[in-house]
C-alpha cells in the first residue's frame, strides 16, 4: 500500500507541473503580448513534461496490476497526438501570417491542427479494439461515456447561452479538451470509488 | 454475483498476480472479479473454469 502511494505521487507532481507549466506560459505570453512564435516557444519546455507525466503514469498503472500492452500502445499514441498537435498548430499560425495564406492554402494550413485529433479518436479506437482486458476496457468505456455526456450537457448549455448572447463564442475544437476534463474527472472518481 | 476465486485461489498458493498471468488478464481485474466489482464475461468466466478444472457454477453463484 505504501509503495502504491509512493508511485503515484510523482503522477501529481508531473502532471501538476505540466498543466501548471502549459497555462502559466500561456497566461503570461498573453499578459506580455507575446507574439505568435515567441509564444509557441515558451510553451515547448511545459509540453516536454508530458514524456515523465507519462512514464510516471505508466509506473502508477503498473503499481496497481492495470498496465496493458494496449494501455502503453495508447500512451505513446497520447504522446504523438500531443507533440504533433502543438507542431502543427504552430506550423498553421505561423504558415498562415508568413505566407500571407488565401484560397486552398488557408484551407489547408488552417485543417492541420486537426489531424492529430483525427489521430487521437483514432488511437482511442484502437485501444478499444486491441484491449484483451475486458475488465480494463470497460472502464475506458464507461470513461469515454461519462466524458461524452459532459460534453453534450456543456456544449448544449453553452449552445443556448450564446444563442441568447449571454456568453461569448467557443470554437468548435474545445469539444476536444472539455471531452479530455470529463475522461480524467471519470477516470479520477471511478479509481477514488474503487478504494 | 458471489464467488469463490479468492479461496481456490488461496487454495493453490496463488497470488493475484500468479492468477492474472495464467488468465492473460490484469491483476486490477482479477481484484475486481474476487471483491466482486466487476462480473466476467462469459468467456472469461469459462477460462476460470477451466483453469480450476470445475464448471462456471461451482465457482460463481447468483446474489450480492
């Protein structure tokens, strides 16, 4: 039990650093008027906390009997998404004002941020099809499940909200990190209910 | 649903993890089949039975 505990704190602490890390430079870029590739700098070293976030997961999953050969698939897939995600969108800002982009260009440059989404939905997929644990899937499941339901519920509330112009406009890409906030609150309460 | 995993698993020597390995599952999974969080399916149960040389409802039966 102690050394259950001990592995899984460093998953706070990473992951602590990395949300920390991300928001803080993100806040102070825009507090400092950072221009778009400036900013996109700063934000490289926070994002480089997502390699031990993500070992240090893999040993807390390990520690409790629940580290899958499609578990540890699905994580190094998380880690392409993640990396190609913030590459991509710094090469779609940043191709879009130097080139002055118009037309098919500007279509093209402004879809590739959503390529490793695609990918992630695809990885997702694949973790439910390679999963031979079906107590592990299941929870994954019931996650994704609970995670969608969040979402339609913010994204119908907000829906209505802007309709009457009481809140202002969301992209529509902020389905992706509100479904991501409702897989981890998921994942947090169904690990806090086993315990 | 109740079972009996715990005990025959006992009866062997077996730690969780020695039953995970030989079910080619998790040993959180057979955690949650023993403290009765989660029900097998079918063919997992099938496997269990097969691994312990006895029929399905020898080793799981019906209540809380």
């Amino acid at each position: 039990m102690a050394s259950e505990t001990f592995s899984r704190r460093p998953v706070w602490l990473w992951g602590a650093a990395f949300f920390v890390g991300m928001f803080g430079t993100g806040f102070l870029a825009r507090w400092f008027d950072l221009p778009s590739i400036p900013s996109m700098l700063v934000m490289i070293p926070p994002m480089l906390l997502l390699i031990p976030f993500v070992r240090a997961t893999e040993r807390a999953q390990a520690a409790c009997g629940a580290l899958s050969p499609a578990t540890q698939r699905y994580n190094r897939r998380g880690l392409a998404w993640s990396f190609g995600y913030v590459l991509l969108l710094g090469v779609a800002v940043i191709g879009s004002r130097a080139l002055h982009a118009q037309g098919p260009l500007l279509w093209l440059l402004a879809v590739l941020p959503a390529l490793p989404i695609l990918y992630l939905v695809w990885a997702m997929a694949r973790y439910l099809i390679e999963e031979q644990d079906e107590y592990l899937r299941m929870k994954v499941v019931n996650a994704a499940l609970s995670a969608t339901g969040l979402l339609l519920a913010v994204a119908t509330v907000w829906g209505f909200l802007e309709t009457f112009e009481l809140v202002p406009h969301v992209p529509g890409w902020a389905a992706v990190p509100v479904w991501a906030i409702g897989l981890g609150l998921s994942t947090f309460v169904n690990r806090w209910s086993e315990k | 649903m109740k079972n009996r995993l715990k005990v025959l698993r006992a009866e062997r020597g077996w730690s969780q993890q020695d039953l995970a390995e030989r079910l080619e599952v998790s040993r959180q999974s057979v955690n949650a089949i023993e403290t009765g969080r989660y029900d097998p399916s079918l063919p997992l149960a099938f496997r269990i039975a097969d691994l312990f040389g006895m029929a399905i409802e020898d080793i799981f039966q019906r209540g809380e």
